[in-house]
C-alpha cells in the first residue's frame, strides 16, 4: 500500500524536489553577496547612529535579491496551498472517482488505506516545507542580524520550525475537508479559506495573549521624539521606536504618573512655540494635502518642549522581550502539530465508522 501511494505522488514530490533544488542554487549563488552587502550596511548604519548630521542610512537590494526575498514571503502560504493541493485531493479524488471501493474490497484494511496515504504524503509536506523553511532562515540571516525584527509581521511564521506544524495543520486540514466534503474543488476552497482563518486568529488573537507582556518606563528623551499626528487626529509627540533589539513591541504611550496620557492640548499649552494648526505655525485649516514647511526653530522648540514634559511624564512601552522568541516557536509548532494529530484521529474514526 505505501508503494502505491507513492507511486499515486511521485509527480508532485518531483514538482517538489525540482523547485527546491532551484531555490538551492540560487541561494548558495546569492548568499554570499547579500552576506557582504548586509556587511557594509551594519557598519556604515553604526556610524550614523553616532553621527547627529546623518540623515540615515538605507539599502537597495538588487531585482535577484528582492526576488529571493519574495520566496522566503512565499513561505508563509506554502502550507495552506499544501493542504489545498496535496491534502484536500488525497481523499476527495478517490471519493469522486469511487476507486475508494475498490482498495476496500482488497485485502487491505481502511486504517492501512489511510495510514499508507497520510504516511506518505504528510510525511513529505513537513520535509519539504521544513527544508525551504530551513534555507530561508539561512539565506535570510543577514537580513534579520541588521534589522533585529524577528517578531516582525511574517518574519516569525517564516523561519525555523513553525513552518513545519503550519504544514502538517495545513496537510491534516485538507485531509478532513476532502473526507468530508468528497468533491476535489470545494474540498481545496474549503482548506485555503479555513487554514487563513485559523493563521490570522492565531496570529492576531492568541499569539499576543500566551504570555503577560512586560512593561519598561523610559525617560522622555529630547533627541528620540518626534512631533505629528496620526490618521489626521490632532498633533501630539511621538517617541521614536525603542531601542529593544528582537523585541515584539505592542506599543509606546507617554503618560504621566498616574497612566494618564499625553493630550494633544496639554502639549499645546505647555508648547506654544510647536506648529500646532491655528497657532499661525501648523498647515492652514482646510490645506489638504498642503503642508508648511517647518521653520528652523522647530527643533529647538521641540527640545525644549519635552525638557518640560519630562518633569511629569515618561514613555512606558509594552513589549513580548527576545528571550521568548524561542518558547513561542516551540509552543506554536507544537499547537499546530497537536491540531494536526487531532484531524488525523478524526479521519481515522470517520473512514471506520462513517464512511461509506
């Protein structure tokens, strides 16, 4: 029964192995320019940072690498387009096309029949997302040293180990769609569209919560904030990110002793000389996209104006530190690969009881 099963895959697991030998050759072929790259851009980047005339330090990428940087993006939809092309049809074919009958009236049981199949091929959706996860992660290095994000919007589901559980949900989760529904089409529409609910409600929901973020006072600092507004909401200060490498920063509020924050007003009485609108400083009322270009004064104005803010409040900033970076890995993946064993046991349960 397993060798059937492979021979039932063997062109998907070469469509497989032949992308991923192209991804090979082209990261060993780029690694070490991107590496150098990456290089200059680390010390030229820490030379500013004490340099107050720098106005910053930016990298472009050529049209290779930002290619190969979409690849590692792609990551993150390769196991719900597993699940959708490789789990949903598993079943649902061999339903659609009644040869299901045919295995069952052979000497080999429905347990065997489904254990040979998801053996095989989920077996092979791990490997090779867990290898394209693993050349990412090191193509990707130098990219993630100089920025320091690892938390970042995708970074994390890119990298290390959490591809593999997404992969075998992913799997698992078209297997049940295709067991349950029996048409090959709804069953892959049915997986994509359940395996990105699931990821979003993890992602934005559950992530955040699993631990207690902590809490870091700061002093409000006068070269480290900046004056404008959000969304078109009134003015106000807004301190520059803090500087917590690898973090996963929630969010940085300016509040006083008591939590309360930092009003718009207050900082328009307590800084008149800022270019708050109506103060004959700020873009006219009704200026749309016009803008007045900040006198000279402006800076000295907003130094002077968080000297005096400081003497009350300070910038309190919520965060998940980088230490945690390696519990949420471990624990995500092994989220994902218990949901994955779940779905198994269920179609296990429903190809002896139920299915027909």
């Amino acid at each position: 029964m397993i060798r059937l099963s492979w021979r039932q895959f063997r062109l998907q697991a070469a469509v497989a192995t032949g992308c991923l030998l192209t991804v090979v050759i082209l990261f060993v072929a780029t690694r070490g320019h991107l590496n150098y790259l990456y290089s200059v851009y680390a010390k030229a980047n820490t030379a500013c940072v004490t340099n107050p005339n720098c106005p910053g330090v930016g990298i472009n990428l050529n049209q290779l690498d930002q290619l190969l940087e979409l690849i590692g993006t792609a990551l993150v939809v390769v196991p719900a387009l597993i699940g959708a092309f490789w789990g949903a049809p598993l079943l649902a074919r061999e339903f659609e096309n009644g040869t299901h009958r045919l295995a069952w009236t052979q000497s080999v049981t429905r347990t065997r029949w489904l254990a040979a199949k998801l053996g095989v091929v989920g077996l092979a959706s791990v490997a090779v997302t867990g290898l394209l996860s693993l050349l990412v992660t090191w193509w990707s290095s130098p990219i993630d040293r100089a920025h320091q994000n690892r938390f970042g919007s995708g970074m994390f589901g890119e990298r290390n180990i959490t591809p593999l559980g997404y992969a075998a949900f992913g799997f698992a989760l078209g297997v049940v769609a295709g067991l349950l529904i029996r048409r090959t089409l709804p069953a892959m529409a049915g997986t994509l569209v359940t395996f990105l609910a699931v990821r979003m409600t993890f992602t934005y929901l559950v992530r955040p919560n699993i631990f207690s973020p902590v809490h870091k006072t700061f002093a409000l600092d006068p070269n480290n904030m900046g004056f404008g507004s959000n969304n078109g909401g009134p003015p106000t200060l807004m301190p520059n990110p803090p500087n917590l490498p690898n973090a996963w920063v929630y969010s940085t509020h300016v509040v006083d002793g008591a939590g309360h924050g930092l009003t718009s007003a207050t900082v328009a009485t307590t800084c008149p000389a800022l270019p708050f609108p109506g103060n004959g400083n700020g873009p006219p009322p009704g200026s749309g996209t016009r803008v007045r270009v900040a006198g000279s004064d402006v800076p000295s104005a907003l130094h002077d104006c968080v000297t005096k803010l400081g003497v009350t409040y300070h910038e309190v900033v919520t965060y998940q530190p980088a230490n945690r970076y390696w519990t949420l890995q471990w624990g995500e993946t092994a989220v994902y690969f218990a949901a994955a064993l779940a779905l198994a046991a269920f179609s296990f349960w429903w190809i002896r009881r139920r299915a027909k």
